[in-house]
C-alpha cells in the first residue's frame, strides 16, 4: 500500500511543479517590460561610484533587493487574501513616488545647467565624503527596486490568482529569486564591462583568437560611456513610464483613454508621469516652504 501512495504522492507533486514552470514563464513574460525598466534604472543608479566599489555596491543593492521580496511577496498574499482593494492604492502610491523621482531628477538637471557655466562644471570637484554619497545612492536604489519590485510580484499575482496557494507561493517566489538574479547579474556586468574590455585588450599573442579579442576588449570599453550615458537617460524615462503606467492603470478614465490610443499607450504613459511627478514636486516644495514659514 505504501509504493502506490508514494508514486501517487510523486505524480501530484510533479503535476504541481509543471503547473508552477508553466505559470511561472507566463508571469515572467508579462513582467518583462517592467524588468527592462528595473534592469535600467539600476544600472542608472549605480553610475558615477569608484571603479573599485561598483561590485560592492551592485551587491548592496541586490541584498536590498531580496529583503524587498522578502517583504512583498508574504505582503502581496496577505492583501491578496483579506483586503485586495488595497493593492491599486498602493501601487498608485509608489508609481506617484517614481514620477516624483524623475521629476525631481530632471529638474535639478536643468537647475544645475541653468546655474553653472561649463568652466565651473569641469573645475569643480566632487561634494561630499565618497562613501556618505555611495550609502544614498544604495538607498535611493533599494528604494526604487522596492516600488518596481511590487508591480513585478502584482502583476504575477494577477497570473495565478486563481490558483491554489502553494502554487502561488512557489510562483512569486521563482520569480522574485529570478528577478533578482537576472538584474543584479546584468547591473554588475554592465558596470565592469570597461574593466572586462581593459582585460581582453592586454591579452597576448599573435593568432587570429587573441586579435578578436583586443578588438572586443576596444569595443566594450568605447562602448562603456555611451552605455551609461544612455542608461541614464533610460532610466530616468523608465521612471516616468512605469509610474504613468501605474497611475494611468489605476484611474479608469486614463486606463480607456490608453487602451483606445493602444499604439500610442507609452506616450500617454510618459505624459501622465510628466504632469504627476511635476504635480508632487510642487506639492511636496508647497509644504516644505509653509513649514520652514510656520
């Protein structure tokens, strides 16, 4: 009696893995934009730290970003179970701290040109102590992760709402570790690509192998500042995007009017992103200056 109810025992357990790869790749492709979005905006973050602490910082983040998960994902199925009309609310809050961000960003950007001639930019060293500014740029990082982190385990959540709840742990679990795996890897290659091409330029030898890969070592280190300079400007609009998305999918008028102009959707997210994030700077520089009057 005992092999028959073991083979049974195996069968279910094996028909439960299947269902979880199946609606696990169904989950990761539905979140791929967004993941594009968060591969992005944290290389972006990680931008402009010393050569020799990208890797620690790339693994600070990442650590942060599992403590995220660790978070979200118990969080997501609690809601999920007992107040899932909370779940938009939320989201809508975070996509509105994302549009703030870029905002801000761009603002400042701008602020920043309008006041400094170039003379003055090239001559002016770097503010602060180095590792005062690495720790906020880790923390502005983890924060980011955690609001692109809670869309990712929303909109798989979405994906197997209906199933049982082991399958839903173990899907938004294999996604959360994937994610997390897959952006940091990528993050921490980008971030070296100079050193890895600086390596292969000094290989050595005369045959055709090593003349590749000089070529490639040329290639990626004059790749690398284009590289980071178009990450930056990715992820700034990854910011607006992903929280216009969020805002426009929350409020229902937005969400028809992005539906019926469908192969425009992307601008009508950036412009909800726009007018938000210019609408909380302004709100949030409204009650700093009544404070500092008060």
């Amino acid at each position: 009696m005992a092999t028959p109810s073991l083979l049974a025992l195996l069968d279910d357990i094996t028909t439960m893995l299947d269902d979880v790869s199946v609606m696990s790749q169904v989950a990761a492709k539905k979140t791929a934009g967004v993941l594009g979005d968060d591969l992005a905006l944290n290389a972006q973050q990680v931008t402009g730290i010393a050569a020799k602490r990208e890797l620690p910082v790339v693994w600070a983040v990442a650590r942060g970003s599992f403590v995220n998960k660790l978070i979200l994902v118990p969080a997501a199925l609690l809601i999920s179970a007992f107040i899932p009309w909370l779940i938009v609310p939320l989201l809508m809050l975070g996509g509105a701290f994302l549009c703030y961000e870029g905002f801000e960003k761009v603002w400042h950007s701008l602020h920043a040109k309008k006041h400094e001639s170039a003379d003055q930019k090239a001559v002016q060293p770097p503010q602060g102590d180095p590792l005062v500014l690495e720790k906020e740029k880790v923390k502005g990082a983890v924060r980011t992760d955690f609001i692109l982190s809670a869309e990712i385990i929303v909109i798989s959540l979405g994906v197997v709402a209906e199933a049982a709840l082991t399958q839903r742990i173990l899907v938004l679990s294999v996604i959360a570790v994937l994610m997390t795996i897959g952006v940091y890897g990528l993050v921490a290659f980008i971030v070296k690509m100079d050193d890895i091409g600086l390596w292969l330029m000094q290989r050595q030898g005369q045959g055709l192998l090593p003349q590749l890969q000089r070529k490639l070592g040329w290639g990626m280190v004059s790749v690398v500042p284009y590289l980071m300079r178009l990450l930056s400007i990715l992820g700034t609009a990854a910011m607006f995007l992903v929280g216009g998305g969020i805002i426009a999918h929350g409020i229902p008028a937005l969400h028809a009017l992005s539906e019926l102009a469908l192969p425009w959707s992307l601008l009508v997210n950036a412009a909800v992103g726009i007018v938000t994030g210019a609408l909380c700077v302004v709100l949030v520089n409204s009650v700093k200056f009544f404070i500092s009057k008060s």
